[in-house]
C-alpha cells in the first residue's frame, strides 16, 4: 500500500441514518455498521502509516436526537469499548500498535463508560504507531470556550503555540486532510481552530459504503495538491 507523508487525518463520518433508511433497517444498526467501517479504516490508516487520525463519532448536539437513537449509541460505545479492551489483552493483535485517544466534553457519559474509556486510554498509551483520536461528546465551539476559560483562569497573555496546548486536541497535529462522507458540504463544529489550513474532501457515499479504496484514492489525490499555507 502506498505511503503518504500526511501527518494528520481527519474524518466526519456522516451518513449512517440515511444508509440505514435506504437498507430499510434501524438507525442503530446503520450505526453499528459503521463502527465496522471505522475498525477497518483504522488499520488503514496505520497500515499508511499515518501518524495522527482524528474521527467525529459524536458531536455535542447529538445528544439532542431521540432518547432511543442516543441510548442505542451509547450502548453501541459501551460494547465497543468492551471489545477494544478484551482485544489489548492479546498481545499479538494487530491493533495492540494503535494508540486510542478520546477528546469532547466526556463528562457528559456514565461512570461506566468513562471507565471504560479510560481503560482503552491506558492499555493503548505504550503503542508506538498511529494514534486514533476519537472526539465523543465534541463540539468545536465548547473546546474554544473552555481553552479560553483555562487561559482567564491562569490570567496570562497566551500565543497561538501556548492556546492549542489547552484544547482537548493539545499533541493532535492539525489535520492535513479532512474527509466528510454523506454529501454534506460543511465542517459541523468540527475542530474549527484545527482546521483552518486542511485540505477538505466532501464525498457522496454514505460512511458505512466508505472502502479502502476511496481512502487509497483520497490519499493519492492529496499529493498531488499544491499547500501554500497563506504564502
């Protein structure tokens, strides 16, 4: 598989309600679809040895979706998480070189699944690839805010350098690439300070038909494009 020197990558992963309609099946299968979907893409990622991915799995407004739509979701997180921590205990699995990192207001989760989360945290942390940030519970506007009130709080003068060690992201690289799948033209609340230079990719299949080979093909075409970074 060809190599990329893209240090960070972005995903929305959007379209799983639509995909689950056409499929004529629940919204929470579509999800658990998906969630296959982004364990693929994981390996991907770390099979181009990409240093950095960061994934949009849950914003901050969608806790405002029907009580059965978030239940399902959180039930689907918690059994995942359970997966995750079973598979650490093997030694020779593959995803023992992936570092999982989640970033958003997680205090808004159960004492189970933070648990859980912190878990995955710290059976992850001595791998030494690619690390897979998950934003759960994120919403960009909500990690300026609190960036801001941290720096009130210390009450000193802060550098663009000294202001992205206070996001939740602080150690992300900005994204090079972000990617939206779903057809949807826009970010989202999705890491608006982090983003201000990647490269955007808005495709039309919905995120459980995403393959690896439109990741290979994305991947491609960014290398071909020109960055001026404002120069």
């Amino acid at each position: 598989m060809q190599k990329t020197n893209i240090q960070c990558l972005g995903f929305i992963m959007d379209g799983n309600r639509r995909w689950a309609k056409a499929q004529n099946i629940t919204t929470v299968e579509g999800h658990r679809k998906g969630a296959e979907v982004f364990k693929k893409i994981i390996h991907q990622v770390s099979d181009l040895s990409i240093p950095h991915a960061i994934f949009y799995s849950f914003s901050s407004e969608n806790w405002n979706r029907s009580e059965e739509e978030v239940s399902g979701l959180l039930n689907l997180f918690s059994e995942k998480l359970a997966e995750i921590i079973s598979e650490s205990n093997n030694d020779e699995n593959e995803e023992k070189k992936v570092r999982l990192r989640f970033v958003g207001d997680l205090d808004k989760f159960s004492s189970e699944i933070k648990e859980k989360i912190a878990q995955v945290e710290n059976y992850t942390k001595q791998a030494t690839g690619t690390t897979i940030w998950v934003a759960l519970s994120y919403g960009g506007r909500a990690e300026l805010v609190s960036a801001v009130n941290e720096a009130i709080e210390k009450g000193e003068r802060v550098s663009e350098e000294v202001f992205a060690k206070m996001l939740w992201t602080s150690g992300m690289p900005d994204p090079d690439l972000i990617i939206r799948t779903g057809g949807q033209q826009r970010l989202s609340n999705f890491l608006p300070w982090q983003s201000t230079y990647s490269e955007l990719k808005f495709i039309d299949c919905y995120w459980p038909d995403f393959t690896s080979e439109h990741l290979q093909e994305l991947v491609e075409e960014f290398s071909e494009r020109q960055r001026n970074f404002g120069k």
